[in-house]
C-alpha cells in the first residue's frame, strides 16, 4: 500500500511538472547576429527577440558575453514594463575584437520581473569571423546618412536607404530607427510593401534632437521576409548632440526648461535666515558674472560639461574653509579664500548667469537651514549635484551612490532633519522648499540601479540572491556599502570573490553594529571594513 501510495505520488508530480504547474519560462527568447563575418574592430549587432509567455511584467533584459574579445558598445532600452503576451525586439551593438579569427560568441539573457526575481538559462551561440576581407551583403543592406553633430532641439533629416540585392523580391515588414535618448520623429516616409530584385528604396526621416547632450549610435532595424523565411538587417551610425543653453534665445530656453527656467532668473541665491545670520544681500548681476564664466566654460558642449569645468577652476583658484563672511558672488570672487558655503553660492550664480537652472541646496533642523550646502543645477535628465567639500559632480541618482549620502539619510530618518532648495522672492525669514521626497522616494530601486550599472552583467544576479535575504533596512545598508566602492574593479572583484553567504552575513553584522552610531560623512571607511581593506 505504502509503494503504491509512493508510486501515485511521483506520478502525480511528473504529470504537474510535465503540464508546466510547477515551472513556466517566463518569456519565449530568440538569438540572431546581423552579421558573420565583421571588420577587426567593427561593429555587428546582436538581436534579441522576447515574448513575455510568463505571469508577470518584465522589467528589464541584461545581456552577458561569454567573450570578453567583444564589446558591448550600446545596449538598448527596455521597456519600463513588459506585459504579459506582449512582445520586444532588443538591438545590443558590438564591437568585434581587433585580432583577425574565428571566435565563439556566446550569449546569455538574463531577465528580471515585476516581482524583482532574476530569470536565466537563455542562450545562444554565434561563431564570427574578424576579417579584413568583408564582402557587401549578398541580400537586403541598409545605408543611414545623418549629420555627425546636432544641436539640442534641432530638426534634422535621417535617411535610411534600402537595397534589395536578390535575384527575388522581399516582402518589407517593418522598419525601426533606435535613437538617442530624447529625440523624436515628427515625419516619415512610410515603407514599401515589397522591394523588386536589384530595387533599391530612400526613407526620410525628420527627427528632433532634444535640448540635452548625447553621445552614442543611432541604429535602423529592418525586418524582412524571403519566402517563409523573415530576417532583420541592423545599420548603426554614431551621433552626437550639443547642447549650450548659453547660446541660446529666451524662448528655447523657456521651451527647453518648462517649469524649472525661473530657477535660471531668479534674484536671490539664499534665503532671509542667510542674509540676518551673515549680514549680507545674497543677490548678484548676472551680466557681471557671466564674461568670465564664459571664458572659463570655453568650448564645452553641456551643462555638466560647464559645472566640471567651474569646479575646477573653483578648488584651483580658492583655498576652502569654513568661515563665511559674504553672501554676494562679485566680493566672493575677489577674495583668495572662501568657506564652502561661499564656494556653492558663488557656483550657482556662474552657472546661472550662463542660463543653466541652479539652485543651492541645504540641510533643516526647524532652524538652521545653512548645514552641508550643495549646488544643484538642471538638465532635460533632472538634477545634478555638485558638491565642493568632496569634489563630487554628477546626477542626483549618482549623489545618492556617492560615500557622501548615507550620513544625510541618516540625518533625515533618525535626526529629523529636511532637505531644502534655496527658493526666497524676497529676505523676510526662511524662503525654501522641502525637496527631501527628491532624495528618498523609491531609494532602494535607484541605488540598485547604480550598483547594477557597475557590476559586470554576470554578477548582477548575484548581488539579487544577496539583498533577497536582508531585510529592508539591510538591503539599503549593503548598497550603500557596494556603492562606496572606490572604483568598479574594486566593485565586481569584491562581489566575484566573496559567496552569497559571506556578503550576507557581513552586511548584518555591520549594519547591527553600526545602525546606532552617527556614521562617517565618507561611507568609504565601511566599505574598506566590508572588503577586508583595514590597515
């Protein structure tokens, strides 16, 4: 009876494990190459079809290369969210290797959901030859001409030229163009059901580029079919964007900036609390400034490309400290050393006398609003932070991946401090606005898209087997360990090394350790304690 009740079981399981109860794939996936044979240090394109057959969103697609010969030039953006029965082609561009041979390109797909789980076991395999001797395409080849350089928000024209190079027609599905970030197609050729033997076929596009600074490939996707059989063709050109607001009129500028140009007009820099505690009018002339900001910035094509250059020559020309004694940028300049504070009031106003948004940005407790002040300034991609104390620049989602955030967080959540913007129309108190929400919301999500950033794509499932089993308070812990990291060797040489377990269990003996104490306004110090960095 026992056996037969025994034997039932396993009958039972196989038939569920069988029918798909117990293990679904979550997605249908398809390898292709557009190209076999490729130029040493050319480009080919890997093209990756995925049909959500699963039971929930998907949420992003990672591709690891099982050669390092190969590099991965520009990956393509996955939609925010995938839904069920809903299907996506992915472009990744390549760069072959530099040395003529034959190489085994192996490719794996790791895909994460909804629910934040990791999928893997999606492969494919291509064998490429780096060849000088590349023959033109037998078949259907692509040519797309552009400018090599945009301005910000201007309309330009992308042709994209379709030769049908059969002894056949080819039926023409479908043509995609990949842009840059931000720019739009506001006209198009529509395409041809069918190209003839030796046809060939032009398509304009008119496209907008966005007012931002873009450095990348612009890629057309054709989908074709030959009888039965339907194939894809990829070309992809580079492409850069400037964008130099201080070039530009006051109603681009206002177009470009929508809401946030005030924070490019505005009169005062800091609030009344600033102005009664160091008795001094924090207002500037914008004209007055903007010559040697101008001279300074020189032929730089963004706005972060301005800030760094600001910064430098701020920490070069200026011997920084504590003491503040003016509010006012023209007599902060003439002095030969300044307090930090003056340091960020003085870069805020250069960079608004160049026309790009800034604002000063500090840390509240009720009272005193002139703790850890930074400069924040705007771009079409959000904020920016520069902060002089640390020599740090970059996005607000960098700041937060910086060793210098975690203390803040801590002054929020434990202290009770706020963070303000800077926001006075006139010097009657305190003239801020409570931007905190900027700095926490969905925080654990934006770190780890930092940390995976940095992380070789093999390793990413592994640092989401690790945060599974902290707790939040853990999770949050480790990723500002891992974001702490000095560089990115450092980063993926600690994560390769270390198991799951060890990296657990040095995440919750720290965070137990150290929750209660005021922790280092450099997070550095910890992560050299996690890596076993002590001397």
């Amino acid at each position: 009876m026992t056996m037969r009740r025994l034997a039932l079981t396993l009958l039972l399981i196989l038939i569920v494990v069988a029918s798909g109860c117990l293990f679904k794939p979550p997605a249908e996936v398809r390898f292709s190459v557009d190209k076999t044979v490729v130029a040493p240090d050319g480009t080919l394109h890997v093209i990756v079809f995925v049909n959500n057959t699963g039971k929930v969103g998907l949420t992003g697609a990672t591709l690891v290369l099982g050669d390092d010969s190969f590099q991965i030039l520009q990956e393509p953006k996955f939609p925010d969210v995938l839904p069920v029965g809903q299907s996506v082609q992915l472009v990744w561009i390549l760069k072959a290797p530099a040395i003529p041979g034959y190489y085994n390109l192996k490719l794996s797909l790791e895909l994460t959901d909804e629910l934040k789980r990791t999928w893997t076991g999606f492969y494919g395999q291509f064998r490429i030859s780096v060849s000088r001797d590349v023959l033109p395409s037998e078949e259907v080849e692509l040519d797309v001409k552009r400018p090599g350089v945009l301005e910000g928000g201007e309309v330009s024209i992308i042709t994209v030229t379709i030769r049908n190079r059969l002894e056949v027609p080819v039926d023409l599905l479908d043509v995609r163009l990949d842009l840059l970030d931000g720019m739009k197609v506001t006209a198009a050729d529509a395409l041809p059901d069918e190209l003839n033997r030796e046809e060939t076929v032009t398509l304009r596009y008119t496209v907008k580029a966005p007012y931002a600074y873009r450095k990348g490939y612009v890629s057309a996707i054709l989908r074709y079919r030959i009888g039965d059989a339907e194939k894809s063709v990829v070309e992809s050109v580079p492409l850069e964007i400037t964008w130099r607001p201080w070039e530009k009129s006051e109603e681009t500028l206002r177009e470009a900036y929508g809401l946030k140009y005030h924070w490019i007009t505005d009169r005062y820099l800091v609030d009344g609390y600033w102005a009664d505690l160091y008795n001094s009018t924090p207002s500037f002339d914008r004209a007055e400034i903007r010559s040697l900001t101008l001279r300074i910035i020189g032929n730089t094509s963004s706005e972060e490309g301005a800030a760094e250059r600001l910064l430098s020559w701020l920490v070069s020309n200026y011997s920084l400290g504590d003491t503040t004694s003016t509010l006012e940028p023209e007599k902060i300049l003439l002095q030969d050393r300044i307090s930090y504070a003056e340091g960020q009031i003085l870069l805020t106003a250069m960079l608004r006398s160049i026309d790009v948004p800034a604002r000063v940005v500090t840390v509240y407790n009720g009272t005193d609003c002139t703790r850890r002040p930074v400069t924040e300034f705007y771009t079409t991609d959000g904020w920016y932070v520069v902060d002089i104390r640390h020599s740090f620049i970059g996005s607000l989602e960098d700041y937060l991946a910086s060793p210098y955030f975690p203390r803040l967080y801590q002054m929020i959540t434990v202290e009770g401090y706020r963070i303000v913007a800077q926001n006075p129309t006139d010097l009657s108190g305190h003239g801020h606005v409570d931007i905190t929400g900027d700095f926490t919301a969905n925080l654990e999500d934006r770190l780890l898209s930092v940390v995976s950033d940095r992380l070789k794509p093999e390793l990413r499932s592994k640092l989401t087997m690790v945060l599974n089993n902290l707790n939040e308070n853990e999770r949050l812990y480790a990723l500002f360990l891992l974001a702490s990291a000095p560089n990115d060797e450092e980063l993926n040489r600690v994560v390769e090394e270390y198991s799951t377990k060890r990296m657990e269990q040095n995440v919750k003996t720290m965070y137990e350790f150290y929750r209660d104490m005021t922790w280092s306004d450099d997070f550095t110090k910890y992560w050299r304690i996690f890596a076993g960095d002590v001397r």
